[in-house]
C-alpha cells in the first residue's frame, strides 16, 4: 500500500523545532501501516528536517547557537542575498542538514527511539508556513 500527502506545519521563529506531534496529527493514516517506511520531505530550500533529542529542549537551543556559529550571516564572500542576510545561510543550513528523513513504520507508528523526534529546522527569521510531503509505503 502506498499513501503520499502534503501536510503543512504552523510558522515557526527560527530555530529547531520539535515537530513529531504536529507531524503524527495530520497523519491518521498511519494507523493503517503495520509494518513500511516513511518518508518525510520539504518542499523548502532554506528550511532543513533532521531526528535528534525530544526531551531535553536545551539541544535544540545548542543546535540553533551551533549553526549560527558555524554558518554566519553576512559574510563578505556571500554572493546570493536577494532575501535577506539570513537567506544565503539558511540555503548552506538546509544543504548540510537534508531535506527528507526516511523513518521505519512499526504496528501504525514511527519507530523511533526512546529520545528522538523530528525537527523542523527553520533557518530563516520568517520562514513562513512549511510544506512537508510524506509518502508513506508498508502493509
């Protein structure tokens, strides 16, 4: 059985975002796969998906200090700007951390580990609502 559909997530500040729940709400389909894969992709260039910590909200904060960090702002070598200072880093942000997650499905839900969870990195100060699809493929 396959199933794919378009979901779209609430705009989000920037920073990494714990997004399973809203994520598992708009897909009551699930329930019907006891055993597949998941596949969530964003349809965004500027806004990245990666699995880390659902527990302790302090990772995502050092996410978020890291990859400022790491990937500064207005830098003088930046070229693309057309959006903003934020825009050429947020592309950089996107690219090192993905666009898609590929998620095994187990008895109707994600089978994730006892202390993951799905983040929406959102790279840009106003990213805007998120377009996610998820294909889901199993019996």
């Amino acid at each position: 059985m396959w199933l794919q559909k378009e979901i779209r997530l609430s705009p989000k500040p920037r920073g990494f975002h714990l997004i399973t729940a809203e994520l598992l709400r708009e897909l009551p389909e699930l329930r019907d796969f006891q055993i597949g894969m998941m596949n969530v992709f964003i349809l965004h260039t500027s806004a990245s998906l990666t699995l880390n910590e659902n527990a302790d909200p302090t990772v995502r904060q050092d996410f978020e200090n890291y990859f400022n960090r790491t990937v500064k702002e207005n830098e003088p070598y930046y070229r693309h700007q057309d959006e903003g200072l934020d825009d050429l880093p947020a592309h950089i942000k996107s690219s090192l951390l993905g666009a898609s997650l590929n998620i095994p499905i187990s008895n109707g839900q994600p089978r994730l580990g006892t202390w993951q969870g799905i983040y929406l990195c959102e790279h840009r100060n106003s990213g805007g609502v998120r377009r996610l699809v998820i294909t889901l493929h199993g019996k």
